[in-house]
C-alpha cells in the first residue's frame, strides 16, 4: 500500500504531483498517474473531476490503458482533453515554472517506461539539469538482465543512467519476502493445478480467485491461451474487463441478474473446458459465494495467486504452492506477485547505483531509514546464498539471454 505523499523532494520538481490528489497537492500544475489501483489515485474521486476540466489549467498525464480504466471507475467524471496518454518510451517536455537566470525556464524531459506490475502502468524518468529522478510506482523486474533490457534506462553507450533520486516501491522490502518465482512459472503452476482438476470429469471445475478488482488480466489471458478455452466472468465484480479489448478473446461475460447458466448454455469446445473455470471475487471475505463455487453438484476446486502468505528462500521452486483442505476438496494458493521481492529490489539497486533512495511504502513498523539499510545490507547475499551482480536463479534451466518469456518480451516493447 502506497504512502508516497504525491511530491518528489527535489524543488526542481516541486511542480509535478504523482499518484495523489488530495488537497495538499492541488498547488501542482502538473499530474502523473502510474497505474489504476486505488493507492495510486487518491482523492482522485473527490477532487479529479474540478482538478480537470476543461476550465482547468492543470494537466494529467497516464498511460492509455489507464486513462480508460479511469473512465470506467469514475463514471461522474468526465475525463477530459486535460488527462493525456502518454506512451512507453516517447518522452513529453515539460516547462517549469521556476525560471533560470537568464529568465527561460528548465525543461524537464519525462519519460514512462514498463514496469510489469500490472496491465498499463508505468513507471517515470525525469530528466533536468543535475537531477535524474525514477520513480517506479509499483513494479516487478526480476533481476539485473531485465534492467539490462530497458534502453530507456542506459545512455547511448549502453551505461546505465547515474540515477540520483530513485523513489522505489517498497511492498515487500521485508525479510519475509526475500523471493517470489518469476510471474511465468507461477501461471505455470496455476495453469498446471487447474487442468489436471479439469480432465477429471466434466463436473470438476475451478475457480480462480482474485481478490483485487484490477491486476490479474494478464493471468487471466495467459491461463486462457494455455488452457484454450475462455473464462467466465461476472461483469458485475469486473466491470472494467469490457474496457480492455486485448481481454476480449479470453472471456466470456455473465451477470448476477441474468446468470450465466440460466441465459446461455455453453458451447462444448474441443477440449471441454468451456463453462467450467470462473474467475472468482467470492472468496473475499464477507462476499456472498458465486453461483459457481455454491453449486453442491459441482466439484470446485480453488486456485489463487497470491504473494503476502508466503515466505519463500531465494529459489524456493519446491514450495511456490501450499494447499488447504476444505469441505473435502483441496485448494491451492500459488506465490504470484506482481511487485519486486526484496532480491529483486537489492538486483534493481545494486544495477542502477542510485544517488538517494526514496522508499514508496513505509509501513508503521517501520522507518524510511530502516527500510533503505535493509536494502543496502551487505550481509544479506551472504545469508541467503545469491549474487546481486546477477540475481538470476541457478536452478533455472532458461539462460538469461536466451529467455523468451512474455515478461522480457514486455520490457523491451510498450505494454498493451
Ligand atoms: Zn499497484
Ligand atoms: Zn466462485
């Protein structure tokens, strides 16, 4: 969870306010958004629809993913000429309204670049005068080959960039969360789990359950090409899914007034999967179950992504999953994470060298300070046996350079 204020410390960039629109930063003139998550877009509801409207002479900048997500969450608000797209990797010029010595003002370059984490966000490189600031948003890079692969993050030598401030995400800077797999083995797992309960019989089916409202569509694809058959959805728990046209070939949708079962029969595909794996909200606390999971003649078996009950050692691959039983069926939780574990922010760091680092997320137990000697601790490559100048994972078979996973693939291209 974000607590990024919304300014950056350098006054050179005392203008631009990020991912925050509370009161305290209305004196901005310039807005980012990383991503959609509701951390990210505080008072956005509130404020964001006299903030920008066409009176107004404040500018949002978001990826276009984004800016249509925003339309969808925030109905009331008329999203206007005001919030711009911008895309990966074609920097926007900003004029800040400090002015120099000579009466012109500093230009400010502002770049958005991937960040993994979920499907548009990103995150921003400021470029002025001495200072280069990054700041990440929330993101998942595993290891230095990927940050390698950014040449929005590298000079035109190939050197990366002397970063001075870099405002990191933080989530999981803990102990606890040393290592997570990489995001394409853990949807192996999910993808193997589920099929194996889906050959059974025809009355098996599966739940995928997802306890956020937004980012898990690029799970939900891949689990869909792989198992080749869509997923069901209820369009009342996500509605924006009908805003992401790259969803369309992965889903098909249903509502609570008119369910599923009652208004369409499915058709059998080849491999008869069709109708028998839902995308599930239900098993959130306090939601009453879906039509699906609370059918006794079904057997439903759970499957969930999910990164917080795990405490995995680097390169763990023998635990990713852990089961439970429940009402006689075993379900399954599997370590999927869409932000950097701590290896991978002391990789990212230990790459890029940064000046200063701006922790994003400071939990009450701990300090900013705290937080950054954890990151900078030079004994714990020693404790937990993996090299930082590397970071990639010796058991892995797939070489570093050789890797054609769609996360590396999505590093050196615009994220759909
Ligand atoms: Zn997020
Ligand atoms: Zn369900």
């Amino acid at each position: 969870m974000s607590t990024f204020n919304g300014r950056l410390q350098n006054p050179e960039l005392n203008f631009i306010a990020i991912d925050d629109f509370k009161p305290n930063n209305h004196d901005a003139s310039v807005f980012f958004v990383s991503h959609a998550h509701s951390d990210h877009l505080e008072g956005f509801g509130k404020y964001g629809g006299t903030l920008f409207d066409s009176n107004s002479n404040k500018t949002l900048y978001c990826s276009s993913i984004t800016k249509r997500l925003l339309t969808v969450k925030f109905p009331n608000i008329q999203v206007d000429s005001n919030v711009v797209s911008i895309d990966v990797g074609e920097p926007c010029i900003l004029h800040s309204p400090r002015k120099n010595s000579d009466g012109t003002s500093p230009l400010i370059t502002v770049s958005a670049l991937p960040t993994l984490h979920v499907l548009g966000s990103v995150m921003f490189l400021f470029e002025c005068q001495d200072i280069t600031a990054l700041y990440t948003g929330d993101f998942r890079i595993h290891n230095a080959s990927d940050v390698s692969k950014m040449k929005w993050l590298h000079d035109k030598d190939g050197k990366p960039l002397k970063i001075t401030d870099l405002y990191l995400d933080t989530t999981f800077a803990d102990k606890l969360y040393n290592w997570f797999p990489k995001r394409d083995d853990a949807t192996a797992k999910i993808i193997e789990l589920s099929e194996e309960w889906l050959d059974r019989s025809l009355n098996h089916h599966v739940s995928l359950s997802i306890v956020a409202y937004y980012g898990y569509e690029r799970l939900i694809m891949d689990v869909s090409k792989k198992l080749n058959t869509k997923l069901l959805v209820n369009v009342d728990d996500f509605p924006h899914f009908k805003y992401i046209s790259e969803m369309d070939g992965s889903v098909i949708f249903y509502s609570k007034s008119s369910s599923y079962r009652e208004t369409k029969r499915p058709r059998i595909d080849s491999n008869n999967r069709s109708g028998r794996i839902h995308v599930c909200f239900c098993r959130r606390k306090g939601v009453k179950r879906c039509d699906f999971c609370s059918n006794s003649s079904y057997k439903v078996r759970e499957v969930k992504p999910c990164a917080f009950s795990f405490n995995l050692k680097p390169y763990d691959h023998a635990n990713i999953i852990s089961e439970k039983t429940e009402n006689g069926y075993t379900n399954y939780k599997v370590a999927y994470a869409t932000h950097c574990s701590l290896t991978e922010l002391r990789c990212f760091i230990n790459y890029l060298k940064p000046t200063n680092i701006h922790p994003s997320v400071v939990p009450d137990s701990n300090s900013a300070e705290q937080i950054v000697a954890l990151l900078l601790d030079n004994a714990f490559e020693l404790n937990n046996s993996f090299d930082v100048n590397n970071c990639s994972d010796p058991s892995h078979t797939e070489t570093e350079n050789e890797s054609d996973t769609s996360d590396a693939l999505s590093l050196e291209s615009p994220p759909i």
